[in-house]
C-alpha cells in the first residue's frame, strides 16, 4: 500500500487537474452561448438558399449552370472534411472521422477517386494519417469562422468540378441538434441534391417534386445563376463550420464538467484511502508502545 505522503501528492495533483477541467469548462460553456447565437442566425437564410437552389435545378431556362447538372458517372469525388483545431471534445471528431473513413473505403472499393479539403487541424491530420489526397486545408479559424479563409480552400474543389476533374463535392461535418446531442452528419452540396436535411434542431428534410419551376431572370439567366450558385457554396460551408464550432463548445463543455466530477470522485476515494492509512499507521504506532511498556 501506497504511503500517506504518496496519496497527499496524489490527491493534490488531481486537486490541479480538476482545477483545470472547470475552468476550461466555464471557459466553453461561455463561447459555446455565442456559438449557438451565429449557428442559429444563420440557419434560416442558409435553408432559404439552399431551397431557391434546389428550385432553380428543376426550372425550365436556357442556361443550365454546371452545379445543377448531374453526371452519369461519378469517377472522382470532393470530400470537405469540418473538424477542430483543438481536442478536448469528447467523441466530435471521432464521429465524423469515422463516417469520412467508411464513405471513403466505400468510393475506393467501387473505382471512385477522392480528393479532400481539410478544414481544422484534426481532420488534416487524419487524413494525412489516411492517405488521401489533400487538394487544400484551412487550419486555425479561432472561435469565430471567416467566410474568406473558408471560400479560398473550398474554391479548389469547385473549380475542379467546372473543369470536369471531379464529379460530385460532399461536405462531412457535425451537426448541432442541443448541448448533450451532435451528429455527424454528410450532404452532397455538388450538384444539387433533390433532398436536403435541413440544419435544425427537428433534423426536417425538404423535397422538392418534379415540376415546371419559371424564373424572369434580370439581366440574364447565366449571370444571375453564376452569382446565385457561388453565395449558395458560400452559405452551405460557411453554415457547416458554424454548426462545427457550436458542437465543439458543447462536447467540450460536457467532457469538461464529466472530468471534472470524476476528478471529485477520484479524490474522495484517495481521501478514503488516505484515512485509512493514516489510521493503521497511528494503530501500529500505538501497539508498539503498549508492546514495549509490557515488555518493561
């Protein structure tokens, strides 16, 4: 058994850590509130664009853009892979991984190529550690994500897809349904889907039926269509890093607050332990006293 200065030390260095793990807590459980706010304000306008695209792929015009139009055979795929810079957050980027691997293997096994944008530091290193294809990556994005770094690494893909290299462009990230639940989640952005499982918290998927779908387009259809399908990319990946970060900050919180109740119960059971100790000792000490007087 351990001495009592070894579990002294012990219960101090689980005292430091348990220290830790609360402030990182209180510090996640205060960016996670205004990660929510932006994730939330968000949401109605990116499923607005969303629609109106979905809309435009079934219209009848002259000019079809090339995002709307899907090809007959897919020999080579776009993965956007959202993850953390940071660990610390419990299963989140385990979770995802874990569904890029499994679409990953499945393309593989079928003859279908992959190239990957990284976005987070996980994800990068992941897929490094994978094997894939990296095209481009975007790491450190902070707390709050900027449209510009997210549209440059993303723009490698699109412009793969216009000159016919790729042929679809899938964005695997994690979606926030509350603080104790996230999912991971994957959507085809490129071309347009006929579904798409809307970002809230009900997890809806909205379908739109085949029909005679008339737009008055002013000045022309191909550059309203040109403008319209880029702030669509826009907002489908700027609002995915916005769903990631309010996930990130609520695993992290959870993680945090059960480290730190386990740390409590590790220290109650040290300090049983320690008592223990300390109660043999003295009774040892004891006997040895009453063993030497009967012995005078």
């Amino acid at each position: 058994m351990a001495g009592s200065k070894e579990i002294r030390n012990k219960i101090k260095s689980v005292q430091s850590t348990r220290k830790i793990t609360k402030a990182m807590e209180m510090v996640a459980a205060s960016k996670m509130k205004r990660a929510q706010d932006r994730m939330r304000a968000a949401r109605p306008y990116v499923e607005r664009v969303f629609n109106i695209a979905m809309h435009i792929s079934k219209a009848n015009t002259e000019y079809k853009h090339p995002f709307l139009v899907k090809r007959d055979v897919v020999k080579r795929v776009g993965i956007i892979a959202v993850t953390t810079d940071k660990g610390l957050c419990g299963g989140l980027n385990t979770n995802v991984l874990r569904l890029v691997t499994q679409r990953f293997k499945e393309w593989r096994g079928n003859g279908v190529e992959v190239d990957f944008v990284a976005i987070g530091n996980k994800g990068l290193g992941f897929v490094n550690r994978l094997g894939g294809n990296i095209v481009s990556s975007v790491v450190q994005l902070g707390d709050r994500p900027r449209l510009e770094r997210l549209v440059g690494a993303v723009k490698v893909l699109m412009d793969k897809y216009l000159e016919g290299t790729i042929d679809e462009i899938h964005i695997f990230s994690t979606n926030f349904v509350n603080t104790m639940k996230q999912e991971p989640r994957q959507i085809r952005i490129v071309p347009i889907p006929d579904e798409y499982r809307s970002a809230a918290g009900d997890l809806r998927t909205t379908k739109v039926s085949d029909g005679s779908w008339d737009y008055i387009y002013e000045p022309d259809a191909r550059e309203l269509l040109d403008g319209m399908m880029r702030r669509y990319m826009e907002a489908v990946i700027f609002q995915m890093v916005n769903e990631n970060m309010a996930s990130e900050q609520s695993a992290r919180m959870v993680a945090m607050k059960a480290a730190s109740d386990n740390a409590g119960k590790i220290i109650d059971e040290l300090q049983l332990i320690y008592n223990k100790t300390r109660q043999a000792g003295i009774t040892k000490e004891l006997s040895e006293i009453v063993g030497g007087a009967a012995a005078v």
